[in-house]
C-alpha cells in the first residue's frame, strides 16, 4: 500500500500536488479554519487547464451523473426569483456552486486517470489520530464542555466518525496482517473518542445505521469469517463506547429524551430537540404553501418569521430565527418543494450511489471494491447526516461531499477501464 503511494507521486508535478491536496483534505477540513475550502479551491483552478478533453472519456452513466448536479444547481439558481430574502438565497447558491465546481475536478481525475482514492485513505487514517488529539486538548486542557475542532461540534463529530468509517472498510479490503488490523482498530476507536467528545448524537447513530447498511449490501456474500469481524468489530466498538467517557453518551442521550419530554409539556420552551421539532413543523406549513416549486432558496427563517407573526408557529424565538430547518430534506421540502427535493435526492444520493453500487458489484477486483464502498459509505453517511442537520448549508460537509463523490468514483471508475 505504502509503496504504491509513493509510486504514484512520480508522476507530473500537478498529479503529485493533486494527490498531496487530496490527501491533506481530510486531516485538515474539521481541523483547521478554512482548509477544505482552499484546498477544493485549489483543485478546482488546477482542473480548469487539465479538464479538457475529459469529457468525451465519460460514459453515458458519468454524465448524466454529472449533468444532475448542473440541473439541480440551476433549479435552485432560478428559484431566486420567489425568494424575498436574497442575502440568504444568494449565500445558500453560493455553497451549490461547489456542486459545480465538481465537475472539472472529476474530469481531470478521470483525463489523467489519477488514482486519488489511496491518498484519501491514508488522510482519513492519519486525520482520526488528529482530531482525538485536537479533541483532548480542547477538553482536557482548554476545559472546553465539548469538542468543536475548527468550526461547530457537529461538523467534527461527523468528520470523525466518517474518517473512521473509511479506515475500516480499507482494512476489510487490505489488511493482511495483524499489525493492519491492529493499527487499524486503534484509528476506529480514536475517531470514535474524537467524535464522543463532540457529543455529536448524530454522528454516534451512524456506526449502528452503516453496519445495518453494510449487511444489506453484503447479505448474499457474508462469509463466516466476515461475519466473525463485523460481531468483533461491533462488540469491540460497543464496549469502547460503554467504557470511555461513558457520562458523555448516556448523558447525550439523556438530554435527547429530556428534551422530547418537555416538548410534549410545553412546545413554547426552547430545548435543543423541542427547537429541532418546531423548525421541522415549520417546514412542513410552508411546504403546504407552495408544494411544487417551494418559497425559494433561502427563505426558510422568512417564512418562518411569517408563520410565528400569524400564529401558526410555536413560539420558540429561537427556532424561527433559524436560517436552515437544521434538515436537510425538510429544508428543501420548503424552500423547493417537491421538485427541489426530488432533485437533491436524485442527484445528490440516487444517481453516484447507482454508479457506484453497478461497479462494486459487477467486480471481483478487490481495490476496484474497496474504492466503490468507500464512496458508498461516504454517500450513506451523508444521507445520515441529513436527518438531523442540513449540511448543504455548511462550506466544510458540502466540499467533503464534493470530494468523497468525485475521489472514489473517479478511481473506481479509472480502476474499471470505464467499463460501467
């Protein structure tokens, strides 16, 4: 694996800088202000003199794959004409436009045939060591209550945990000794310490939702011996969790049921679910205002303002000040209705994870897999993600977005000979 990588950094200068950027991203973008943005930046401008020609090397499959992000973004561009609130609406295209800005950088992946996914999983080992030390020292040492890294806790928290989830599926494919799989189950078990002092209950959700996942995917190729690992693993990350800060887990859930009760008592008090709530109720009243095209991007803390000033919202001050329904499909329930959401849905989710599930599956070469579920994984946990955040709204979870889709397609579809 090692020799590999630096196998690949003999080539040209700008595919070196590519897979150096490439691996540096995961380590940085939860880590240190600003770095996921420059570094996709940076990728995108290199991508502008290296993407041409690369269109006619794409099957009919990678564009239409692509082509739903430009019919996506332009859905939401247009929608601008019924939002009232413009700042907002100009901010929110502003984050799409790194949908777009996808799209060279997988051409140029593809034109070069670069081999990027390595170099992402090598990042993702190294950035769980990362964040599990930059989270004990804001704990520990700054007596922070939770962990946030550079930018919120949720944002490290899912980070974290997805970093380890891909360190994981790399060991399935390649760990050859026990020396991998130790090394391997240390980085698993740092990204969850990083992601448990975050106190992200997202994030905490997502090892039982993948592993429900991964066994669907697997449910006609689990061996015994791949089942020996999944009960290990499961078992190993249960009593990891039980042991280490165990006040952190129980009491964030704790806070969870807590908050559910006194919503039911009093859904005018603010707790941190009760406001959840109110923001997703919200969505749908102003889904029913316009169900087919929604109120325009943006204008989601408008038209909550609109419904609290006639009271039809619950008067949680905080909730409908909110600029996002902290959902990402109830976000665009309202904002696009159902054709926004059918949109985001099918290019966002349904058309990478078709491609990708086509090439998993129709292989038996094993890195060919590995990169394939890898990029499942990763569209998963972004499916995840969205239940209880509206990550679009956020520069750090839409470039990782963009990354996670564009490195391992591009390799499994590079390792492939474009045969899809």
């Amino acid at each position: 694996m090692v020799r590999t990588l630096f196998s690949d950094l003999e080539s040209d200068w700008q595919s070196r800088l590519t897979l150096v950027l490439i691996f540096l991203f995961p380590i940085s973008v939860a880590t240190v202000s600003h770095a996921g943005s420059t570094i996709y930046a940076l990728l995108f401008l290199m991508s502008l003199v290296h993407c041409t020609g690369g269109w006619d090397k794409l099957s009919y499959r990678e564009k239409q794959f692509l082509m739903g992000f430009v019919l996506f973004f332009f859905f939401s561009l247009s929608s601008l004409l019924m939002t009232q609130d413009m700042h907002e609406g100009v901010k929110r295209i502003e984050r799409y436009l790194r949908l777009l800005g996808l799209i060279p950088i997988y051409l140029m992946l593809r034109k070069k045939e670069i081999s990027s996914a390595r170099f992402y999983l090598a990042g993702a080992f190294l950035a769980v060591f990362v964040m599990a030390a930059q989270a004990l020292y804001e704990v520990e040492v700054l007596k922070h209550p939770i962990a946030s890294g550079a930018y919120h806790k949720i944002i490290f928290g899912n980070q974290a945990i997805l970093c380890a989830a891909f360190v994981a599926c790399a060991v399935m494919f390649f760990g050859k000794h026990r020396l991998h799989f130790s090394l391997a189950l240390l980085a698993v078990l740092a990204g969850a310490y990083a992601s448990i002092l975050s106190g992200t209950r997202t994030a905490w959700l997502f090892v039982p939702f993948i592993l429900i996942c991964l066994v669907i995917l697997y449910r006609r190729r689990i061996k015994r011996r791949i089942w020996t690992y999944f009960l290990s693993g499961g078992l190993i990350m249960i009593f990891f969790l039980i042991t280490v800060q165990p006040e952190r887990l129980v009491s964030g859930f704790e806070a969870g049921w807590n908050d559910l009760k006194v919503f039911r008592e009093d859904p005018d008090k603010h707790t941190s679910l009760g406001a959840r709530l109110v923001m997703w109720r919200n969505s749908l009243l102003i889904f029913k205002e316009s169900p087919i095209l929604g109120t325009g991007m943006g204008d989601f803390k408008n038209d909550s303002l609109m419904l609290f000033e006639k009271g039809l919202s619950y008067k949680n001050d905080f909730a409908v000040r909110q600029a996002n329904a902290h959902n990402l499909y109830f976000q665009l329930l309202a904002e696009g209705g159902l054709i926004g959401l059918t949109l985001l849905v099918t290019a966002i989710f349904i058309l990478p994870f078709k491609l990708l599930h086509a090439l998993w599956k129709s292989s038996e070469d094993r890195m060919l897999r590995c990169y394939a579920l890898s990029g499942l994984i990763g569209i998963l946990a972004f499916v995840w993600f969205g239940v209880s955040e509206s990550w679009v709204n956020r520069n750090p979870m839409i470039t990782t977005y963009c990354l996670t889709v564009l490195v391992f397609l591009s390799s499994a579809v590079n390792r492939s000979e474009g045969k899809i």
